[in-house]
C-alpha cells in the first residue's frame, strides 16, 4: 500500500494464502499417512474387513484437532478483545486519539492479538472441522466393509473423503492465480470486495466439474452403506455439490447483513447518531434476522443428504463445503495482514493516503472475515451432524426419541450449555478489558505529559495472563459435559445433549458473529466520513458507534466463533468415549444406576 493498493491487496491475499494452503495441504496429508499407517502389518493390515476398527481409531485425529482448536479460539479471542476494547475504550473515547496511535500502550497488544485470534484461531478452528469431519466419514463408512458391495470394501471408494480435500487443494491454486490475475483496484476501493468474492465464485464454477468426474471415476456404480442406505456416483455428487454451494449461498447472505455497502449496516451507522443504545438494538436485531438463510440452507442440506444416503451423506456434504477451506483461509487471513498493516502506517507516520489505503483494504477484511466465521459455523453444524451420527453408530443408537425423558433431559441442557460457554467467555473478555483499560488510564497522564514511553509490556502481559487463565473453565464444560451426562443419564442422554447443543449453539453463533460484525462496520462506515464531517471521527456519533462495537468485539470475535468449536468438540469427544460412556447406560439407553 506504500506505493499502490494493488501491490497491497496482492501482498495480503499471497500472505494469506500460504496459510491457507499449508494448512489444508498438512492437515490431507497427516491424515493419510495415518491410514497409511494403521494398513500397515504392525496395526490392522490392508484387510478391508478390519476397515470398522481402523477408521474408528482414526477418531483421535479429529479430537485432537478439535480440542486444541478451542483453546486457541478461545485463548486468542480473549487475548485480541482485551487488547481492542482497552485500547478504544481509554484511546478513543478518552482521549480522542485515532487508531493504533503509538501514544495508546494498548496499540502493540492489540495488533498481536490480531494474529493470535483471527489467523491462529481461525486455522485453528478450521483444522479441527476437517479433522472431526474426515474421521466421522471415515467412522460411518467403516461398518460397510461387512456387507456385499459395500462402500468400504473398495479402497479408492474409502478414501472417497480424501479425494474430495486433496483435489481441492490444487483447484484452490488454480484459483488464486486466476483470481490475482484479475485484481485490478485502481483508485475504486470497491472493487477491493468484488475480488475477494470473486475467488470464491472462480473456486466453485471450477470445482463443480471436478466433484462430478471424481464421483464416476472412483466410486463403484452402487454401493452399501449401511443395511438400510445406499449410494449412486450420481446423488454423491449432488450431496459434495449441495454442501458446496450452501457455502456460497450463507457466504451471500452473511455479506449482506455485515457489508458497509449494504442497509443493514448503514440503517445501524444513522441510528448512532442518537445515541448507543439505539444502535446496540438495531445490532441485535441484525443478527438475529441473519440467521434465516444460513438455517434454511443448512437445513435443506442435511434433508436431501440424509434422506439420499444416511449420516455419511451428511459428512459428504460438510466436506463439500469444506471443500474451499484453503481459499476460505487465505481471504481471512488476509484480513489481519491489512489491519497490522494500517496499524503500522499510522505508528510509522508514513502519511495519510497510506493509511487512506490500508483502512480501505481492512474494511473489506472486515466484511470477509464476518463471512469466514459464518462459514466456518456452517461448516461445523454439517460436521457436528454428521460426528453425531458416528456416535450413534459406535454407541449402537438405532433411534433418538425425544419423549424418552433422559433425551428431553438431555435436550436441555445441550441448549443451555452455548450459553453457560458464552457467559464465561464474555465475563472473561470484559474483566481483561477493564484491567487493560485501567492500565491505559494510569499511563495516559504522564504519557500525555512526555515523562514516560509507552509501556506496552505490561498491556501485554495482561492479555497473555487473561488468555491463559481464563480459558480453562469454558474448556473444561464442552469436554466434560457429553461425558458427565453419558456416565451419569446413560447414552440417550448423551445423545440429547449433542443434539441441544447444536441447535441452540447453531443460531447464538451465528448472530452473534454478524451483530458484532455490523457493529464493526457500522463504525469504519461513520469513520469514512460517510454520514457527513459533522458525524465523522471524534464526533457524538462516532463515539456511540466505538461503544457498540466494544459491545460486539467479545461476541464476533471470542463467543461466537468459539462456539462453533463447541458444538464439534462436544460430538467428537462423545463418537470417541461412546464404547465407555455405553458401559454405563442399560440395553435402552437409560442410567445404569436405574437398572
């Protein structure tokens, strides 16, 4: 951005793409080579009739990804908020000062903790959705190796789920250098979105045809899958095509409801010139009202795979829209980059048309990385169904009913445990935040005064201690629940958990995430001078729009994208303990103690 924003929106997005790709590149091969492994003679040979117990023990790769992924979601969301509200809290609305103003101790605290919550946590959070899905087709396909054309008895029909990933990778390349090819910004700063988006556009029409001949030339013409579902290469391609383009439909509806361009967010920017309250409101209403689409999406995919081919089409489909993580990643990625890179410019001094330049590129960050979570959230609801349907199949569950009471009892308290999750993290970002902001206060006077720098380590030290301490507790009830419920209510109860969990965790998720991102814009949009010089930077408005966003700061950026990790980690953990966890229920599902 020092010289153009072409070379700037071109550095970003190559930046990002090498995290993007090494980590969906890694994450295909560590799998494998794992399959690789256990066909080995030292574990269960190549013997397809061993595929059940295989593909069972291949279950610890997704738990692993999937619980170290919550604390780097939840360790880093509480690291970067801390940071970011302290800094806007004491900065801007006391003392007036712009963003990432040198002056702000808060300043170095908060540009890491971009880092830290929106590029660690995010790989993080995605990883952990391509581990637990690929495990949990690879645990339902398993029990086919026993009947007469089943899926598992063929080896390139088995791996089925790792063609899917591998192939998109190479796709996804082809993409980002056709997409490079064809940014051209200029000096219309809209056009920065418009090439964003069209890489996901360019990734779907290119892997459409991919997924297609996959399909016919791998899979056998039918196949079993369980006593009671089968397959065809034709409604295999409809299910990886249906979760593919879902994505691209909650992508579209995720943009609407977050884009400066767009009313939504505009409505909330004029509202702020009354006062934050009415703002706040608007917000919520936003983010509730977001949750239609993604829900009717989802809801039709899960329909038409399960109905098509059982729990393993549902996996099929969560690997469809999975299918794009690597350019997914790359443009959240490329988020962060842009926001350090304007935070540079302004503690550097470089000059105002930079910094013009880099916010610009950050705005439309913004926006993409409101959609990178509403897909990651979509993605994981498709993953946790189908990990869901692994542990029916490992704990022997024919049937879930919702009148048995352990079920219902089970129902509930999955509901409540999103918001028992959303609470500790929440009160964890603002204790953190009010211990930054305090911080800030005692060193503004004297910082003001010119008798001391800066004290940017301390400010830091406060959000690495918060991050540290504070993510036990919200750990400790997403792993423990599905057990605690299995070992004391029996496996129906487990089951209801999982399932209340998900459906409650689904839409708190999802509106949070676009509330606090409307928020956010609402505030670059006021900032832009977009409502007049009379509402711009330091005015009433802008003020009301910074408390807003410091009110959205924990919900898009701690909560709601932890949450989505929550509803996989508690199914993952559930599909690999459900032998255990069935010792203790009786033949019906029920409380062993009630024998």
């Amino acid at each position: 951005a020092w010289l153009d924003i072409d070379r700037g929106f071109r550095c970003a997005l190559r930046a990002g793409s090498i995290v993007g790709f090494c980590l969906s590149s890694l994450a295909v091969l560590v799998l494998f080579s794992l399959v690789l492994i256990y066909r080995s003679g030292y574990f269960y040979g190549q013997e397809m009739e061993n595929a059940k117990i295989m593909f069972e023990a291949l279950a610890g790769y997704g738990l692993g990804g999937s619980s170290i992924a919550l604390f780097a979601r939840v360790g880093g969301g509480i690291y970067t908020k801390a940071a970011d509200i302290g800094a806007d809290l004491s900065g801007k609305n006391e003392w007036n000062m712009d963003e990432d103003d040198p002056r702000n101790p808060a300043c170095i605290a908060d540009n890491v903790g971009d880092n830290v919550g929106d590029v660690a946590g995010m790989g993080a959070d995605l990883f952990g959705s391509f581990a637990g899905v690929s495990s949990a087709s690879l645990v339902l396909s398993g029990p086919s190796a026993t009947l007469e054309s089943g899926l598992a008895t063929c080896w390139s029909a088995a791996m089925f789920p790792l063609l899917i990933s591998s192939t998109a990778i190479v796709v996804g390349l082809v993409t980002m250098q056709l997409g490079l090819a064809m940014a051209t910004i200029g000096d219309d700063f809209s056009r920065i979105e418009d090439c964003l988006r069209r890489l996901r556009q360019i990734f779907c029409v290119l892997y459409t045809p991919v997924v297609t001949c996959l399909c016919y030339v791998f899979l056998p013409p039918a196949f079993s899958i369980t006593t009671t579902h089968s397959g065809s290469r034709g409604a295999t391609a409809v299910i990886v095509l249906l979760g593919l383009w879902s994505g691209v439909l909650i992508s579209y509806s995720t943009e609407y409801w977050t884009s400066h361009s767009c009313a939504p967010v505009r409505e909330i920017a004029r509202t702020q010139q009354v006062s934050p309250a009415t703002g706040i409101i608007y917000g919520f209403a936003t983010g509730y009202f977001s949750c239609v689409v993604p829900v009717i999406c989802l809801g039709g995919t899960i329909a038409v795979s399960l109905s098509l081919q059982g729990m393993y089409g549902v996996s099929l489909a969560a690997l469809g829209m999975l299918s794009c993580l690597s350019i997914n990643l790359a443009i959240d990625c490329y988020g962060p980059i842009a926001d350090n890179a304007g935070g540079i410019a302004e503690m550097s001094g470089v000059g105002v048309d930079v910094r013009r330049r880099t916010d610009a590129l950050d705005s439309a960050g913004n926006t993409q990385s409101a959609i990178g979570k509403g897909y990651a959230i979509s993605s994981a609801v498709l993953v946790s169904f189908a990990l869901f349907g692994a542990f029916t199949v490992r704990a022997g569950i024919s049937r879930v009913d919702a009148l048995d009471p352990w079920t219902f009892t089970g129902l509930l308290y999955g509901a409540m445990m999103p918001f028992a999750f959303s609470a500790l993290t929440m009160k964890a970002v603002g204790k953190a935040a009010n211990e930054m902001v305090r911080e800030c206060m005692s060193q503004f006077p004297r910082i003001m005064r010119r008798e001391i720098y800066p004290q940017y380590a301390r400010c830091i030290r406060i959000s690495t201690d918060a991050a540290l301490r504070e993510m036990i507790a919200p750990g400790a009830l997403a792993i423990l629940s599905p057990l605690l419920a299995g070992i004391l209510f029996g496996t129906n109860c487990t089951a209801g958990v999982l399932i209340g969990c998900l459906i409650s965790g689904t839409q708190l998720a999802v509106s949070m995430v676009n509330a606090g991102g409307a928020w956010d814009n609402a505030k670059k949009y006021i900032e832009a001078g977009a409502l007049g010089d009379a509402n711009g930077p330091g005015s009433n408005a802008h003020r009301n729009s910074v408390i807003s966003d410091t009110v959205g700061d924990p919900l898009k950026d701690t909560s709601g994208p932890s949450l989505n990790i929550v509803i996989k980690l508690t199914a993952i953990v559930a599909c690999v303990f459900a032998e255990f966890i069935g010792e203790f229920s009786t033949p019906a599902g029920g409380p062993l103690w009630m024998s």
